[in-house]
C-alpha cells in the first residue's frame, strides 16, 4: 500500500474522528444547555422552596402566636364559666323556691338545696335518681301530705302529669307546714324544668282575705240594715215635719208665717234628698244595686221631671223645653225608677246653676241591628258652666266645683257620681261639654229595647187647616213648629203679639191658635181677647206652666184648652184632635178645660139616682203623726177613713171594715205590714183587695221586694198630699175630690 493510499485512509480516518468531535461537541453543548436549563430551574425550585420555607415558618410562628393566644382565651372562659356557673349555682341555692332540671328520661340533672331540703334524711335523693323514686319518698316516707288518698295512685297521678302538654300546675303541701306550687314546663330537647314555690304565706294571706272579706261582708249587711233603719227612724219624723209644713202652706198664712212654712217644708225636702243621696252611693258602692227593667214611657217621665221642676223654674224665671224626636218611639224596656232618678238629677242639677235663660231636654237616637233603641240625651242649660279641667272632678263623690261662683249652691256632691253609676250599670256612657258663663250640656248614651209603640210621626197626620203660633221662646217655637207641620196645612209662627194681630190684620184666615201665656208685649189671654175682638172665632189653646193660676171663668171664655209646658207631643195631638173633631161651642157654654191636655175623651156618665156610697180606706200607721197628717190630706176627699195602730188591728179590722183601699206602713209594732199583708190575703175578699205599703224605707230593691210580697203598689215616706190623691184615684177611681180639692189639691 502506497503513501497515498495509506494518507488517503488517515484523511478519511481523521475526517471521521473530525465528524465524531463535532457530533460530540454538539451532544456536549445540547447537554451543557440541557444542564444549564436544569441548574436554572433547580435554582428557581430551590429560590421557591426556600421562600415557602420561609412562608411556612412565618405561618407557624402566627399560629404559635394565636394558640396561644386562643390558649389563653380558653383559659380565661373557662375562668368564666366557673365563675358564672358558681354565681348561678349559688342563686339558685340562695332563692327560696326549689329549682331542678330532670333529662329526657326523667332522672335529676341538677337541684338547690331549697328542692333538696325536704329529703337530705333520705340518702338517695341526688342527682341522677329517678323522678319515680323521688315521689316514692314524697308519698310513702313521710315528706308531703297527700291525706287519705293511695300513695301509689297519688305517684301515677304525679307521673301523669308529665304526660300533658302543658304540664299541669299542682300544689304539694309538706309535713312540715310548708305548701308549694310546682310549676313545670318541657323544654327544647326534652328536659323537664321544675320550679317549686313557696305558696306558704301566699295561703295564709288568701285565708287572712277570706276572713277579712266575711267580716267585710257582715258589717257590710250591717251597715245596710243600719242605713234602711236609719232611712226609716229618720223619715217617720220628716214625714211629720214635711207633711204638716206641706199643708199648712196650703192654709191661710201671713208673709212671714208662709216664709217660715214654707222654710220648713223646703228644708225637710233637701234632707231628704241628702239621705236619699247617702243611701243611693252607699247601695251602688255595696255592688248591691240592680235594675229592674219593665215597660215605660220615656217621653211622660221626662215630662213628669219637668213638670216638678216647673215650680222652681217658674220662681227663677227659667223656660224647661223638651224636644223630643218626633220620629223616635216612646215606649222602652228600661228602670223606670232609676230612669227618673238620671233625669231628675241632670235636669235639677241644670235648673239649680241657672240663673237665667233656659234647660233644654233633647232626645234622639237611631235603631240598631237587634231592633233596640240607641239613645242619646242631653241636657243643657244656660246656667254658670263649668270649667274644662273641672269636667272630671264633677262625676267625682261628695265633689263639687269648689270657686266663687257656685259655692253658695247646697248638695251633697253625689248626684253626678250616682248618675254616672247608674248610667254604667244600665251599659251605657256619659259626658260633659261646658264654658263658664255659657252653659253646660250634659249627655248619655243607652241602648234600651222598644216596646210595641207607635210613634207619633207614623200615625196618621190631622190634616188640620192653617194654625197660629205665638211663642217668644226661640227654641220651643222651633219645636212646636216642627210638631205642628206634621199635621197641618200651614203654620203661621208669630214671637209677639204683635205680629199676631198683624197677620191676622193681614186677611190671614186661621182654623186654631196656639198661644203661649207669658210673651213679650203681652199674655196670651189679652192676646186672645183681642183676636176674639176682631172676629177672630178660632179654637184657642194655651201654653202655660202653671194651668192651675188660669180661672174657670176664662178658660170657659177663651180657650178650649189649657196645656201645660213643656208640652206632651201625644198630648197636644190628642187635645188638637179632640179639639178639631167637633165644632166648638160658643163662648158662653164652653166646657170648662180640665187644666192639662185629656189623655182621651171619655162619655159622660149618666147621673146617678142617689149619691153613691162613700168608699172605705183602711190606713195602718203606729205613728200619731202621721195618722194626722194622713188623715188632713184626704180629709177633703169623699171617703170613710178608718186607722189601725199596727197590723193586728188591721186584720181585724179588715174582716169588720172590708175596705175599698189599704194603705199599710211596713214597720209597725206587734205585727209589721209584711205580716199583715200575707194574712189578709189569707181571708175572703183579701186577695182583690189593693194593698199600698207606706214605707220610710228607702233601699233599692225595697220596691221590688214589696211586690213580691203580694203588695199591690208602694210609697216611699215622706208622703205627698198629690201622690196620695193620685193613688186613690188609680185604684178608686175619679169622683172622690169633695170641696176645695182639684186644682187647689194639685199644687199641694
């Protein structure tokens, strides 16, 4: 082999090693960058895990930080805890009432020593024992007295107990004087909660008020029977003292022997009123008091109150106006008694502090769903008023408003008291709405069933002509009107006479006149005179509040009726219907009228063929008095009276007598009227008899009482010259009035 070949395979050979290098070389370099790639990313893997090392050391530091903070937290609630729960443990231990918790499965949890106490001679009672092993103890070692009843009834009773949702409330009374209330109530997860409490004095207070009440209520009938003899010992006298000053006011007297007649009657009446005032308040405080509800007629009652009140307004110059809803009924279920008692304290109360002016009655109201009557009634009057912040005292007891303005009138301050009473008893409401120096308006609202009654507005109208009213009171010409368009054809409305004459003057043709007596230029009786004079021949009524002071002979003259005011709007339909039913006759023969409107007319009675006989009137009173002054005010009547001491005599006389009429006293001597009553009822003839008991007592519920004891009707001492005639006339009948009675006898 020659050189040339032998460099030609060296070239070749170092071209191969050549190639080999470079290949290496480039193997070195992928790997130098494959490991230079490698070292960077170890470098950021390390960089990374030393910065989480560092996070974490810095996590483990906070968290050995917080644990220990939470460490000492945990500490300090425990303190905490401990602390509440031995302030807790020592309350419950320190209450006097026992506290325990039972489980779900009715063992104790937890109990103070005050629910302990019974049992610490029993070793067993402790947390964890059964509620069954607790009420063993209870019933059958000892520890409450469950009486003669079965232990083992007495624990299945107290297990049952739990049973109930709500638990039951029971009382456990322990052998040693102590009784206790257990209260039990479930809870969320079923545990019971007990808590025991000392109901020890609590029972001995009940047992003290229940003592005290006894003794309440005994001198409680006591004081009732001390005020109902009170009422009578003091009556008997006044009776006396009343009754004599009432006649002798009706005798001839001097100026000064009227005055001090009169002084004596007027100041027996206000002592009555007084007692009546005591007795009243002290029933209502009582509770004692009840209504007792029949039929009556509200429109005559409050008629009846101003009718007694006319005399005192008359003297004071006062116009009483009653206004009274035409289209409201009558005729209501209600306490007459009581009624009249409201009514008369509001309207006298509006009469005594008025001075000048007028009192106005207003009555209306509005049917409710069950077919009663809502009332409303108000009184008002242009008297001295009262103040705004003296609205509530007034309705206070023994108040009233105490200023220079009304100290001088006299009372005992209980009549508003009393009348709100009775207002709350009858269910209903009051009010007061009054300015000093304008007046006060007094209200109250009842809700009163009706009775069958037709009121006036739905009866058929009169259809009378054209009527002539003269009235100078605003209000009442309103009202009169109101009532008179309802029945006639026009309504001429004059405020003097004066205008009177005018329109008459003017050619106006009337078919009746109305007129009232005390007008401003003139009186109705001049009045009528001078339109008799112009050929006026229309029939006349007056208006007048005192039908007594107009004589026969001019009422015979002038007028075909005289009406008493307020006016009765049943009565003045009635009268103008009986006046318009017939022609009237002349003047000269006009019947005499009667005083009041007639209720209605009645056919003359044929005169009989010889005088009838006398009827008889049995009066049982042990009181000389009031035999006198019984006997002098129905000494004028044509009757034959007769009196017994007491009720013994009355029988006996009775059977002798048989008696038309009784008038019996109920407290008598050796036989009350009670008594007396019931055996002349017992004989023939007793029980048709009328029997009217003369009492002088004057508690509520006395009336009903009498009734029930066969009495007929009642009177309540002091008696009064007109009740009485009243009386003798409702079971007599009329005709017994002799010489000198009628009018004269009305006003006594």
């Amino acid at each position: 082999m020659g050189i040339a070949d032998r460099l030609l395979i060296e070239r070749r050979a170092r071209l191969r090693a050549e190639k080999r290098l470079i290949r290496k070389e480039a193997e070195l370099r992928a790997i130098n960058t494959m490991l230079e790639r490698h070292a960077h990313e170890l470098s950021d893997q390390v960089i990374a895990q030393r910065s989480a090392i560092d996070h974490a050391r810095m996590l483990a530091d906070r968290l050995e930080q917080e644990k220990a903070a939470v460490c000492q937290s945990l500490e300090a609630a425990t303190e905490t805890i401990d602390l509440v729960e031995e302030r807790l443990r020592s309350g419950i231990d320190a209450i006097g009432d026992g506290f325990a918790i039972f489980s779900a499965d009715q063992r104790l949890v937890v109990a103070n020593r005050a629910y302990l106490r019974p049992f610490e001679r029993i070793d067993a009672i402790a947390p964890g024992v059964s509620i069954r092993r607790i009420l063993q103890a209870c019933a059958t070692e000892g520890v409450v007295d469950i009486g003669s009843e079965d232990p083992d009834a007495w624990i299945a009773m107290m297990e049952a107990r739990w049973d109930a949702d709500p638990i039951p409330e029971t009382i456990l009374h322990f052998t040693r004087g102590i009784s206790v209330r257990l209260i039990e109530r479930r809870a969320r997860n079923g545990d019971i909660v007990t808590l025991g409490r000392n109901i020890t004095t609590t029972l001995q207070h009940e047992a003290e008020l229940q003592e005290a009440r006894h003794r309440a209520e005994v001198a409680n009938r006591a004081k009732s029977a001390f005020l109902a003899n009170m009422s009578h010992e003091i009556r008997t006298p006044m009776n006396g003292v009343v009754g004599m000053a009432d006649l002798l006011c009706g005798t001839e007297l001097g100026e000064d022997q009227k005055l001090y007649a009169e002084t004596i009657r007027s100041s027996g009446e206000a002592l009555l009123a007084i007692i009546n005032d005591v007795l009243d308040y002290s029933k209502i405080d009582a509770g004692k008091l009840s209504l007792a509800p029949e039929q009556f007629d509200l429109e005559r009652c409050i008629h009846d109150v101003l009718t007694m009140l006319q005399p005192d307004a008359r003297r004071r110059g006062i116009d009483l106006i009653l206004d009274y809803d035409l289209f409201l009924p009558t005729c209501f279920l209600a306490d007459p008694g009581r009624m009249r008692q409201v009514l008369t304290n509001l309207l006298g109360n509006a009469v005594k502090f008025t001075e000048q002016g007028h009192v106005l009655i207003r009555v209306v109201g509005m049917a409710t769903d069950d077919g009663a009557m809502q009332l409303h009634i108000t009184v008002e009057d242009t008297g001295i008023g009262i103040a705004p912040e003296h609205h509530a005292a007034i309705f206070g007891e023994f108040n009233q408003v105490d200023d220079a303005s009304n100290r001088r009138f006299e009372g005992t301050g209980l009549g508003l008291a009393i009348t709100r009473r009775l207002i709350t008893l009858m269910e209903g409401e009051m009010w007061v709405d009054s300015t000093p120096g304008k007046g006060s308006c007094f209200g109250f609202r009842v809700v009163l069933p009706t009775v069958d009654d037709t009121p006036l507005a739905d009866l058929k109208p009169l259809k009378l002509g054209h009527i002539l009213l003269v009235e100078d009171q605003q209000i009442n010409r309103t009202v009169l009107e109101r009532q008179l368009s309802q029945h006639a054809r026009d309504v001429t409305v004059c405020r003097t006479g004066a205008e009177a004459e005018a329109a008459l003057a003017g050619g106006t043709r009337f078919d009746l006149i109305l007129t009232a007596q005390d007008l401003a230029d003139t009186s109705g009786i001049d009045l009528t005179r001078s339109l008799r004079a112009q050929n006026c021949d229309a029939p006349a009524l007056l208006l007048c509040t005192d039908p007594a002071a107009i004589d026969a002979p001019t009422r015979a003259e002038l007028f075909a009726a005289v009406i008493r005011k307020p006016v009765l709007r049943r009565e003045l339909i009635e009268t103008l219907r009986s006046v318009t039913a017939a022609p009237a006759p002349p003047a000269k023969t006009r019947a005499k009228a009667t005083g009041t409107a007639p209720a209605r007319r009645r056919k003359p009675k044929p005169p009989a063929a010889t005088p009838p006989a006398r009827p008889c009137v049995l009066s049982a009173e042990d009181n000389a008095t009031n035999r006198l002054v019984f006997s002098r005010m129905v000494d004028e009547l044509e009757i034959d009276l007769s009196f017994a001491t007491n009720g013994a005599e009355a029988v006996e006389l009775f059977g002798r007598l048989r008696p038309a009429l009784i008038f019996m006293d109920i407290s008598m001597p050796e036989m009350d009227g009670r008594e007396a009553t019931r055996r002349i009822r017992a004989l023939p003839g007793g029980a048709q008899v009328p029997i009217v008991a003369l009492t002088a007592h004057a508690m509520p519920g006395d009336g009903a009482e009498l009734l029930a004891l066969g009495l007929t009707d009642y009177m309540t001492k002091p008696l009064r010259k007109q009740a009485i005639l009243e009386m003798m006339t409702k079971y007599l009948g009329p005709g017994l009035q002799g010489k000198g009675t009628g009018e004269d006898a009305g006003k006594a």
